[in-house]
C-alpha cells in the first residue's frame, strides 16, 4: 500500500496501479527507457496491472521484463472497459495512468488519474479527466516514488 497525505484532501490509500501500454508505456512497440526500474520498485507496495487492447500482438513480450500484471480487453468499448476494470477493485484505492482516449474514463474513475505527453501525445478529453499531467512516464512513475512532489501539486 502506498499512502499520500496531502494538505487539504483525506487520506489516500493507494493499492494498485493500473497503466496503459501504447503511448504510456511504450513508444513504437518498445518499453520506454527508465520504465523497468521504477516499476520493480513501485511493485513493492502496489498491484500494478497493464490494461491494454494489445494492438500490435506483442504486449506480452514487451511487458514481460516488467513482472506486472497484463489484461487484455477487447478492441470495442475500451474506455469503459479500463472504467469497469478500475471499479471491480475499488476506485478509491487505485492510481492510473495513460494518454489516449480510451485511457479518459480509467483516468476519471480512479482516486489519483495521471496522463502523460509523450511522442503519441495524449487526447484533449483525457487530460481534462486528469488529477496531474506528466511530460513522460518516467516523471509520472516518480510521482508515486516521491509522493512529496505530489503534495505540491495537489494541496488544496
């Protein structure tokens, strides 16, 4: 569990975390430099879970080295799928992250949504469900590492 006090809010008890692939994770089918570190560590204290549609076929291989969690849901629907998935565990207790338009709905339904600006850029509708915008992954992971930076930006 990874727990975040910040000024102005209730306490936020965080037991998963929950991540998009394409454009989050990886750029071009390939695992974004820096990413692996920062989630073997985050795994000590949270369920970490890959929601993806698995566009290129290779989620699996790619995310392997990663040692989380991969669900893969089905091509249609899939905003409300992540949205479905989160809920099933318990929004108030998970973080996600992402960048697409089927990212929006996880984004908003989770107690802390975090979206990230990279190559692929992210879409206008998922950013506005966003707690905190990141420009890359690595600095959204590393908000959760250093949860003080998330204090400055989210105290009331």
């Amino acid at each position: 569990m990874l727990e975040l006090k910040i000024p102005g809010l209730d306490k936020i008890q965080l037991h998963h975390l929950l991540l998009d692939c394409n454009g989050t994770l990886t750029c071009d089918t390939q695992l974004i430099a820096g990413v692996k570190p920062r989630i073997r560590t985050l795994a000590r204290d949270l369920e970490i879970t890959v929601l993806t549609a698995d566009t290129h076929g290779n989620a699996r291989t790619t995310l392997e080295p990663l040692g989380c969690a991969l669900h893969v849901i089905r091509p249609q629907e899939q905003a409300e799928a992540k949205r479905a998935y989160i809920a099933k565990l318990g929004a108030e207790h998970c973080v996600a992250i992402g960048n697409g338009f089927n990212d929006n709905l996880m984004l908003r339904e989770a107690r802390l949504g975090i979206a990230v600006i990279q190559a692929e850029g992210a879409a206008t509708s998922t950013l506005q469900h966003a707690d905190v915008v990141c420009t890359d992954i690595c600095a959204a992971l590393d908000l959760l590492l250093k949860p003080q930076r998330l204090q400055a930006t989210l105290r009331r």
